[in-house]
C-alpha cells in the first residue's frame, strides 16, 4: 500500500519502503495509509 496509496510507481522504491517497515516491525499497509493520509491533509491545508 505505500505505493499506490502514496503515489509511488517507482518498485524499487516501493519495495525499499516494504523492507524498512518489515524490518522496524511495522505493517506495510497501515503505514502507507497513513502516510497518505498525512499527503492529503498536508495539500489540504498548506497556505
């Protein structure tokens, strides 16, 4: 999820990103949720 909930089309990345959250003991899913959460709320109200 933290490729397409974020934009993210380069897979390199996306798996760089996969990695460091297995790695820290995170999920995958809810992080790129929440990162997108915070792009969208950040556009949102960004003066």
């Amino acid at each position: 999820m933290p490729g397409s909930n974020c934009m993210i089309r380069d897979g390199d990345m996306i798996a760089r990103i996969n990695r460091l959250c297995n790695d820290i003991g995170i999920d995958t899913m809810e992080t790129g949720a929440a990162l997108a959460v915070e792009a969208e709320l950040d556009s949102i109200y960004e003066s």
